[in-house]
C-alpha cells in the first residue's frame, strides 16, 4: 500500500513530523526508543551515488566504527590531493 493508496479523513488524519515529536516506541510495554526526525542535510551536500568495493576495503573502514563512511569520504580527498600535486 503507497500513502496514495491511504485515504485520510477526520479519523484518520495525515500525520506531521511534529506529530512524532518525543514519541516512545515501545515492545511489550517496553520503551526500547523514541522517534527522532532527520535534520538538513549538512554543508558541504554531498551525492549519493552506487559504487562497489572490495570487501577487504569495506571491512576495513567498517572496522573503525561510526562514521567510517565519513572516514573513507576524506581518504578519497586526500589521495585527490596527492594526485593533483603530481
């Protein structure tokens, strides 16, 4: 079902993002989260693209925790800057 598909009246509003704001999400009467809503994206915007690695790369950036996409991103640019040097 797409949100097309989903007719919305006086019992069923569509919701806002301000709708969700401090909601817990629970499981089995649990609080196991709350709902977060993404910000802006940051500056510099960057370009979601498809590409392939090899495994042995991914897994060694992968290995280094949160925000090794991040990490890979400024490996790029430096060797870009070794390259433009030459």
């Amino acid at each position: 079902m797409t949100d097309a598909d989903i007719v919305h009246d006086e019992d069923s509003p569509a919701t806002k993002v301000s709708d969700w704001k401090g909601a817990a999400l629970k499981q089995g009467g649990v609080t196991i989260g709350r709902a977060r809503v993404r910000g802006p994206n940051k500056r510099p915007r960057k370009e979601q693209v498809a590409i392939r690695y090899s495994p042995d790369v991914l897994a060694a950036f992968r290995a280094t925790g949160r925000g090794w996409q991040t990490r890979m991103n400024d490996a790029l640019r430096e060797w870009l800057k070794t390259q433009q040097a030459a």
